[in-house]
C-alpha cells in the first residue's frame, strides 16, 4: 500500500490543473451534434390552473441592444414561446388577453467555450386580470 502525504497530493493536482489549462482547446465540428434554434424557451402558464395558455399570448424580448418578437414553437405552439439570440442578459414581456403582463429581466444565457451558448428554459405563470 503506498501512502501519498497530503501536500504531495495537492502538488500533483496543482500541476495537472496548470497542464490541463495551458492546453489548447478544442471545439466540436460535428455537424450531428444538437444545435439549439433559440435562446430561452418559454413556457406560458396559468398560474391557477397550471395548464399553457401560449396560443393567444404574444411578448417582446431585449438583449444586447436589440429587441425582437417572441415566437411561437413551432412543435409545441400551444405551450411554448422563444427567443432567438445568443449569450447575454435578456428581458421579456408577455401579454395574453385576460391575463396580467408578466415581466421578467435579468435573464441570463450563458456563453460557452466556444463562442456558443446554453439554452435557458423558464417558466411563465401568468396571473387572471381581476
């Protein structure tokens, strides 16, 4: 059985974490691999009954120094509303009749190591106007 001392340990990871990073990195090129369509994807609810309600809602979003149209999806149109875009900070409105517009800024779509990003799903529970 060998005993490893615990800095000699701590020396090792050190240095592989310093190997590891001064490598070059690499990106995927696999045209197969998933590519996301949009940024954020939004699921519009009703916040009593829980069921979607995104057929007749419409909204806007901001990031960076533009704005644009949500979209409805067009696998699940009832359901679902996205944004397209890339990594940034996003703020979105939604509007339905007979419902309170929802807001919600300070929406965060990380970037990725290779100029890509993540998509960001959120939820949408929009309150009945009184």
């Amino acid at each position: 059985m060998t005993i490893i001392r615990s800095s000699s340990l701590i020396a090792l990871l050190a240095a592989a974490t310093t190997l590891a990073c001064n490598e070059p990195m690499s990106c995927p090129t696999n045209p197969n691999l998933p590519t996301y369509p949009h940024t954020i994807t939004i699921s519009v609810l009703d916040s009593i009954t829980g069921r979607p309600i995104a057929d007749s809602a419409i909204g806007r979003f901001a990031w960076s120094e533009s704005s644009d149209s949500l979209r409805h999806d067009p696998f699940f149109p009832d359901s679902l509303l996205i944004t397209s875009g890339g990594a940034g900070t996003y703020a979105v409105a939604i509007v339905r009749p007979g419902y309170e517009q929802w807001l919600r800024s300070g929406i965060i779509v990380p970037a990725t190591a290779c100029g890509g990003y993540n998509m960001v799903a959120i939820g949408a529970r929009l309150q009945p106007a009184p």
